[in-house]
C-alpha cells in the first residue's frame, strides 16, 4: 500500500496512454495500468520503476474490471484518478461493417469506459472526491470509415457530461479530452493497413491544422495531466479538443 495517489490508466502499455502514465508518475502518482496485452503492458511498466503496475484486463469484460480494481485497491490503494482511454480501430465504410467490428469497437471503447467508471466511483465518493478523465476523439464529430469509432467516442462525450452531473455531488469531476490527429501506433498501422505512407499522410494532415504540425502523445498527456490536478478542480463536465485548431462542435 502506497501513500502517494493512485491512478489507473486503461491501455497504458503504448501510445497516449503510456505517455499519460509516465507523466502522472512524473507527478507523483502510483499509476496502474489496465490492458488486455499483459507481456508488453508488464514490460512497459517495469521499465517504469516500482511506483507502475501492470494489471491484464479486457476493460470490455465485466469481470475482468472489477478483478483489475480490486488489484489495484489492494496492491497500492483506492484510486483518485481514473484516466480511460484502452480501445481498437476497426475501420470500413458502413456497408463493409460487420456486426463483430461494431461491437468490439464499441465494447472496448464505449463499453469498457462505463465499466470502468462503474467500478471506480465508489472509492471516489467515500473518498469525498476524485477525477475521471475520458478519451474520446474529434472523430466523435464524423469521419469517413470509421462509424463504430466515431459512435463509440461520442457516445463517450455524452456518458462524461451526464457523470459530471451525477457524480458532482460527492465531488467527483469528469471530463473527457479529444484528441485530434496524434502520432501513435495505432495511427501509424491505419497507415499501413490503407497502403498510405504515414509521413506523407501526416504532412497533409499538418497542412490541415492551424498551428501547423500533427501531435504527440505528450501533447494529450499533457491535458490529461491538468485535468486531474488541483488546478482543474472547478472544470467538469468539459470536452477539451486538443486537436491544433478548433474542430466540430461540444
């Protein structure tokens, strides 16, 4: 049992997330990440010293959460920040959609963060208070092949605003964060998978975006970051875009 902060971070073995997990670390949280691929998020996490643990969890399996918390509850204590952001791609044009892809888009991204926050909210409210921050993605406004991804972060951006208000009472603030586009992983095996050089593609994306460059990671952990520190703590119910420019509409 750890006296410094606990947080959880969901998919923290790689991209936004792992960098979201080495700035709260940074900031001087025990940080525990929940991901599905346990030999890469434990190697991720050991290199990261005795204040990360790594926890296999399909954040999308209901069991599977409530085990990952109660791990987390026991090995280093109750969480105060819960930072959701495990998910896949499955893209197509609707008509190349299967129901399978529908679904596991939506249970690993819309699913798994009601899941998570299910599971979280008690430590929180008999903490007296607590922090929930939710990926979601300017995607949520509509983007071409990605219909199962775009409902799912929406619909993350309408769980966020109706939590805000349930669980503001007990001093629970949550907010969600949408990124715009970002180098990672997954974004670089969009690339490979529609036969598109991913610096070509980012050098157009960049010509998109008003300050001129694509992100990175740092840039959301970055936001991530603020959200759940106590200079956020009259911010809840918000969808911060961090996207280079402004997009769609919150």
């Amino acid at each position: 049992m750890t006296t410094r902060p606990v947080a959880i971070v969901t998919g923290g073995a790689r991209g936004i997330d792992h960098a979201t997990v080495r700035r709260l670390l940074d900031d001087g949280y025990c940080v525990a990440s929940l991901d599905i691929n346990s030999t890469e998020n434990a190697s991720a996490m050991a290199a990261l010293g005795p204040s990360a643990l790594a926890i296999e969890a399909d954040v999308g399996n209901e069991d599977a959460v409530a085990a990952g918390v109660t791990r987390v509850r026991d090995e280093l204590g109750a969480p105060s920040v819960l930072v959701n952001n495990a998910g896949i791609t499955v893209d197509n044009l609707l008509f190349k959609t299967s129901v399978a892809d529908w679904d596991d888009v939506m249970g690993a991204h819309l699913r798994g963060t009601f899941l998570m926050c299910r599971a979280v909210q008690q430590d929180m409210r008999e903490a007296g208070g607590g922090r929930i921050i939710n990926l979601s993605s300017v995607s949520a406004f509509g983007n071409r092949g990605q219909a199962n991804y775009s409902a799912a972060k929406a619909g993350i951006i309408g769980l966020t605003k109706t939590l805000s208000i349930e669980l503001g009472r007990y001093g629970i603030a949550v907010n969600a964060v949408a990124p715009g586009f970002v180098d990672t992983a997954m974004t670089r095996a969009t690339a490979e998978r529609i036969g598109v050089d991913f610096d070509s593609m980012a050098e157009r994306a960049s010509q998109q975006i008003p300050l001129g460059r694509i992100g990175a990671p740092e840039d959301i952990a970055n936001v991530v970051a603020f959200l759940a520190g106590v200079d956020a703590a009259y911010v809840s119910g918000q969808v911060i875009c961090v996207a280079g420019g402004p997009v769609g509409q919150v």
